[in-house]
C-alpha cells in the first residue's frame, strides 16, 4: 500500500506473512460447505497468543497498544492470504469499545478473551441491516430479579457461527447500555449462514435474556464510542481489501503470461493489457484514498466523534476499496476463463472473499452517497459557523 511504514508496521507485515504462509488458509476455504465455515478455533487462539486480537488495547489492559496503521498493515496480509477468521469483527471492535469504556473491572473476561483466545467476542449492534447508524437501539433491558434481561434482535453479527459471548446494545430506562449475553444463555437464539467465502454472518434473536455482569458502557459516550469504533474497522476492511485486490492482480498477470489463446499467450492482446492498467490505477487510487483516511484519522486524535471530514475519508477509502478488489477479481476470474469459478483455482477463492468483504459495513455504492451526505453536513455547519 502506499503508506510511509514505520518500523513496527514493517515488521507485523513481515511476522504476518510469515504466519500466513505456515497457515494454509486456501486450503481451508476450498472445504467450506453451507453450514460449514472456514473458521478454526486452533488459528484464533494462535492469533491471540501472537498479540494480535488485543493489538488496539492500551498496555495497561494487557493488550500491545497498537495503532489504527498497525491494525491496518496486519488486515492488509489478513486479506492477501484470505485469512477467514473475523479478526476485525470480533478482535478489532471488541478491542476498541474496551479501550474507550475505562471500566478494567467489568472488562475483565472479555480482555482475557482478545488475550488468550479461548473465548471469540462477537459484537451485536445492528438491527436494519440496511442502516450503519448506531442509534436508534431497539432491543431492551430491563430489570429482573437477578440482574438486566435483553429482549431484541441484532442482524448481521459477523463471526456468528464461532462466537461464544456477544456484546449487544440496549436501551435501558431511555438510556443506551452495553452488556454481555452469553450464546449458550437462555432466550438466545443463534441463526447463521455460512457464507461463499468460509465467514459466517447471524441473526441473533434475544428473549428475556440474562445480561453477564454490570453494564459494560452506557450513554452517549457508548454511541460515540461504537462510531469511532466502526470508523476504525471501515479503515481496516479498506485494508483487506487492498490486499485481496494486491494479491488477485498477481495472479491474474501470472495466468496472462501462460496461457495461450489463438496461438499466443493471452498476455499480448492489448485489450486485456488495457484492463489491466485500469485496475493499477484503481489500485494506485485506493491506497491514496486509504493514506489520506488515515492521515485525517491520527490528526483528529483522541475525539469523543470523528469529524464528518475524517468519516468521508474513511467511507472514500472503503469504497474505492471495494470497488477496487471486486473489479480485480472478476478481471481474474475473466482471463482464467471456466475454470475461474472451480474451487481449485485460487482467483475464484479472491472473488467470493471480495463480494463479501466489500459488502460489509457498506459497499461502494453506499459509502459514496455517506461521502456526499457528509460533506453536506460539513458545508452547512461552515455557512452556519460564519452567519
């Protein structure tokens, strides 16, 4: 990526790919079967113990203190091998709320959690799945005789089917609360797809439900956090899309170098060749999309809410991320002809995680009109700001 690396980011990349290459992770997905996802709980728990999962907990949490460019440089060798584990979903969110809660004492299982990778977090705070505002929350706690009770419905809970714990958001007496449901707690109904590319997304279905513990986070700060949050983790999934686009480019040029069609390598038409500039370009334009979001995100600092500036630079490099992986990978898929979309075909493998990846959290398609929304908001805050 066209990023100024600094020596850390240098070498996480180096230690992940190393990591990644031992890790065999292709193989994995080409035995995914509906209801059968890619997951491996041995690989998470490898994750956590090489700090990973807890890698943007401050140290005085138990995590590495790594920031946002560090998280991002490990998603982008995540996406390059395809890893189908949901380490931002369910290390990056998790990881984040914590640090923004101060509440050590209420955390603590879910900080030994991201630590030692026994259990996987799974944060469940959407309920239109249409919709990435974090406000209103629909579900309910209420008080009950041995603590709050959550009854509700949450959609697309990434990591679903592996998850043991979630974090859901609720509304307790007007007010919004963050708690604990244990999966294996009554009234909690669990219902998962596994999608094409080994992940898994749920529906999580809440009944009078037992809340674990205190109240993790509450109030507006909670709103505010999970924003930031998810800011962070549209940035990381820009990142594993670049790598996806990265990696699926090469192999796409690799091919064109081999095969032959009409008695020469497919390589000398010009018209792929002119395919193939487009999507360098493309690649060229993501990753100084990413470097400015980036850029904007550490020159906000510690914010209660990013600036509508930094979420536009952040909904830019997710969709030109998107865009940009799905374009490279049905270029590849393209020039592999039929045999693009067998299983045995690493570039079929790139396809399926690009349509998925660039889906969540919202597509391209989306995070333009969040682009054009919010430089609206900020236009009219600076016409406000000199009446």
């Amino acid at each position: 990526m066209l990023i100024e690396s600094d020596e850390t980011e240098s070498i996480l990349k180096a230690s992940v790919e190393t990591f990644m290459r031992q890790e065999s992770a292709m193989e994995r997905l080409r035995q995914v079967k509906p209801g059968r996802p890619a997951h491996d709980r041995q690989v998470w728990g490898k994750l956590a113990r090489q700090g990973w999962l807890a890698m943007r907990l401050p140290e005085q949490l138990g995590g590495s203190g790594l920031q946002a460019r560090h998280a991002g440089a490990i998603a982008a060798v995540f996406g390059r091998f395809l890893l189908p584990e949901p380490f931002v979903a369910c290390a990056l969110l998790p990881a984040m709320l914590a640090a923004s809660a101060n509440r050590a004492a209420a955390w603590h299982d879910i900080l030994a959690a991201l630590t030692d990778g026994e259990k996987v977090i799974a944060v469940a705070w959407q309920e239109d799945p249409q919709s990435l505002d974090v406000c209103p929350v629909r579900t309910n706690a209420a008080n009950g005789p041995a603590g709050l009770l959550i009854s509700g419905v949450k959609a697309g809970v990434v990591g679903a089917a592996m998850a043991d714990d979630f974090l859901v958001t609720a509304r307790l007496e007007g007010q919004p609360v963050l708690v604990a449901v244990a999966r294996s707690a009554p009234g909690v109904r669990v219902e998962t797809v596994t999608t094409s590319d080994g992940a898994s997304l749920g529906t999580v279905s809440l009944e009078n439900a037992p809340a674990q513990g205190a109240v993790l986070f509450e109030g507006e700060a909670l709103l505010q956090a999970l924003a930031r949050a998810l800011d962070e983790a549209l940035l990381a999934v820009a990142a594993q899309l670049d790598g996806m686009a990265q990696a699926a480019f090469e192999i796409a040029l690799d091919y064109m170098r081999t095969r032959e069609q009409f008695g020469q390598k497919i390589g000398s038409f010009q018209s792929l060749q002119h395919v193939a500039v487009d999507l360098k370009v493309q690649h060229r334009l993501a990753a100084a999309s990413y470097l400015s979001a980036l850029q904007k995100l550490e020159a906000a600092g510690d914010v209660a809410r990013h600036p509508a500036a930094v979420c536009a630079a952040i909904s830019a490099a997710k969709a030109r991320a998107s865009d940009s992986a799905l374009a490279t990978a049905r270029f590849g898929v393209q020039v592999h002809g039929a045999i693009g979309f067998a299983m045995e075909a690493d570039i079929g493998l790139y396809m399926k995680s690009a349509l998925r990846a660039s889906a969540w959290l919202g597509n391209g398609a989306q995070h333009r009109r969040r682009v054009s929304l919010l430089l609206q908001e900020q236009a009219s805050a600076a016409r406000g700001a000199d009446a």
